[in-house]
C-alpha cells in the first residue's frame, strides 16, 4: 500500500512539473559572476528546487553523522561502566567482623 501512494505522488508531482514546464518556457537571462546563461524559466525552478534540496539533505546528513559519532561515544561509556560494575559485582565482600 505505501508503494502505491508513493507512486501515486510520484506520478502527481511528475505531471505537475510536466505541465509547468509546457506553460512556462520563455527563456530567461541567468546573470552570474563569470557570465550570464538563457535558459527556460521552468529550468531555472527546477534546478532551484534540486539545488536547495541537495544543499538540505547534506545538512542533516551532516548533522546526521554528529549524531552518530555522540552515539557511539556514549555506548562506549555504558560498556565501560557494564564492564566495571561487573568486575566489582565479583569481588568477594569483606566482613570487618
């Protein structure tokens, strides 16, 4: 069921930039620091979009992989102290009577 639905947004999204694409292609002038470039509108949006979403997932892989390292770093500490209280869990107890 999930693939369906998201097929199903797939195909919404698919036919939405279709559409856009057809309606919007005037070609606009792209003015950058080493040049200018023309290109369709449509094109601009969608090179946007992909853009900010490539700069977004590297973020919170990023902040993903923080994440991670903290993690791992916290287990290692539990480990240490499982190892400790086990190690002391079988010394015997010394009655000072």
């Amino acid at each position: 069921m999930k693939r369906i639905i998201t097929i199903a947004i797939f195909i919404a999204v698919f036919s939405a930039g279709a559409a856009f694409s057809t309606v919007n292609n005037i070609p606009v002038d792209i003015q950058y620091y080493l040049g200018t470039v023309t290109m369709p509108i449509s094109l601009v949006v969608i090179l946007s979009l992909v853009i900010g979403i490539t700069l977004g997932a590297l973020a919170i892989f990023i902040g993903s992989l923080q994440l991670r390292y903290e993690n791992r770093r916290l287990q290692n500490k539990i480990d240490l102290r499982e190892q400790e209280l086990d190690s002391l869990r079988i010394l015997p107890i010394k009655d000072s009577h």
